[in-house]
C-alpha cells in the first residue's frame, strides 16, 4: 500500500498549541502509512510595496529561521516520526497551503480549527474555509 502524502500546515505563533495540533493530527493517522509534509508560513505583506521594501537577504533568513523552528517543533513533538518534509513559506497562507499541496500531489491536507468570531472570518476570512472550498484533495480539520 502506497503511503499517503499528507500536508499539515503548522502556524508557529504560538507554540503550545504548535505542538498540541500537530500531536493531535498524527493520532488521527496514527494507523496509516504516511508521508508527512510540514508547512509554516510567513504571511505576506498585504501591500505590495511593502513587500518590496525588504531586502531579499533577510526575507531569506526569516525563511531559515522559521525552517528552523518547525523542524525543532516536529523533532520534539514528534520524535519517532522519520522521513518527513518541512518547509518555510512566505505569501497568502491558503494560497501558500494550496501551491504546496498541488506541489507534492498531497492526498490530505489537516488543518487545526481556530475559533475566530463571526466577524473576524467576515473581515479577515477563514483560511481553512479558503483551503476546503479550492483544494483538490481532501482536507481533514482538526478541532
């Protein structure tokens, strides 16, 4: 049986919960065969100008060091788990999600459910109702 790629995107912001989702998302795939893709975004600026005031350098090195420390998340929170993938980001976080998925032809995306009120998903919008309605595999949402 072939394994299932599976992408879990890991928000770093804050670390305890970090932790709990991704121990959380792998009792859920505990009994299957996995490949496991880590993904940690930094979020693009919403002005493009903006974004094109920092020096490539340091956007590089704030890649590195959020590599970093989802790797040293994963390796703590995960330690049994071998042959795994992560990955640092920078751009819109469904979109980013979406492009990785797409990358690695993921069969599951998992997701941690964040409570937002109804007006923040209104104002901001829901990045895991983003990535449910246009990825093109399944999603898991762990609550």
């Amino acid at each position: 049986m072939d394994s299932l790629k599976v992408l879990l995107p890991v928000d770093l912001q804050d670390r305890e919960s970090a932790y709990n989702e991704v121990e959380k998302a792998m009792q859920y795939l505990a009994d299957r065969s996995v490949e496991m893709h880590f993904l940690s975004i930094l979020p693009g600026k919403p002005v493009p100008l903006l974004g094109s005031l920092m020096p490539s350098e340091d956007l590089v090195s704030a890649l590195a060091v959020l590599e970093e420390e989802l790797l040293l998340l994963v390796n703590e929170a995960l330690p049994q788990l071998e042959g795994f993938t992560i990955r640092a980001s920078e751009g819109s976080i469904h979109k980013e999600i979406l492009k990785y998925a797409a990358e690695i032809d993921a069969d599951l995306i998992v997701l941690p459910s964040h409570s937002h009120s109804k007006v923040e998903n209104i104002l901001i919008g829901s990045v895991t109702s983003k990535v449910v309605e246009k990825a093109n595999c399944s999603v898991l949402v762990v609550r």
